[in-house]
C-alpha cells in the first residue's frame, strides 16, 4: 500500500467534506434569514389588520376623517388612539429595518401609507406628544415635511 497516495485522498475527501459542511451552513442562514424576514413582516401585518378591524368596528378611520368633521370626545379619543397604534406598529417596523429583520421593499410597502394616515392636522397632532425612538421620530418628520 502507497501510504502518500491514501493520505493524499484522504486530504482531498476532507476538503470536500469541509466545503460542502461550509455550503450547507450558507444555504441554511438564506433560509433562515428568509424566514425570520417573512414572519417579521408577517406579524406587522397582523397588527395592520388588527387596526383595520378596529376601524370597521369602531367606524373611526384616520385616513377618511379630515380637520373639518367634528368627533364627539369618544370618537377623538378613539381616532387618537388608533393613530398611536399606527405609529406604534411603523416604529417597530423601523426597527425590524435597521437591524436587517425586515427587507427594504416590505419596508417601502409600510411607509407608502404614511402620508395618507397622516394627511391631516388632526393625525400629525398626534406626532407632537408622542414619545417614541427620537431616530423614528425624525424620520416620521421628514416623511411628512411636504404635507399641507
């Protein structure tokens, strides 16, 4: 027996080994990232289809009701408190962004609403006493800036 020529194949069958240990790792973290990606999306859009609820049970909708109709106090509070939820779930979509959770076209699919959550006084009124991440608050800010 060579034994040069086994430890030569030997050698060659573990940097086989080795690279494909090392392919399976990489298609394994795409997946894994994809994954998290889905389900962090995922669960932002339940919670837009939780404020879609409560818009049809509630009949208060921040993105039909302008400055000039009056609420009675229930409903403002209402109106309110479903635009904190809409600012609430878009900050944590924020942050799903920026540590990589979420992907920019879901992001840009998120944020395509917020001139139209946002189009009147009422709702960016809102902005003004709420505490959220100063960096979000900031870019809420500037995504709004051209509004009337």
């Amino acid at each position: 027996m060579n034994w040069t020529a086994i430890s030569a194949v030997s050698g060659l069958v573990q940097s086989v080994v080795v690279v494909a240990s090392l392919w399976y790792v990489i298609v394994q973290l795409r997946q894994n990232t994809k994954a998290m990606i889905a389900s962090s999306f995922q669960e932002i859009l339940e919670a837009d289809i939780g404020i879609i609820s409560d818009y049809m049970q509630q009949g208060v909708d921040p993105h039909f009701i302008g400055d000039d109709i009056a609420l009675t106090p229930e409903a403002e509070r209402m109106f309110l408190w479903q635009v904190v939820k809409l600012i609430k779930i878009r900050e944590y979509a924020w942050h799903q962004f920026r540590t990589g959770t979420l992907d920019g076209e879901s992001w840009e699919t998120l944020t395509a609403a917020l001139p139209t959550i946002f189009a009147t006084r009422r709702a960016r009124a809102v902005l003004d006493f709420y505490t959220g991440n100063q960096d979000f608050m900031l870019f809420m800010r500037k995504q709004l800036a051209d509004l009337p």
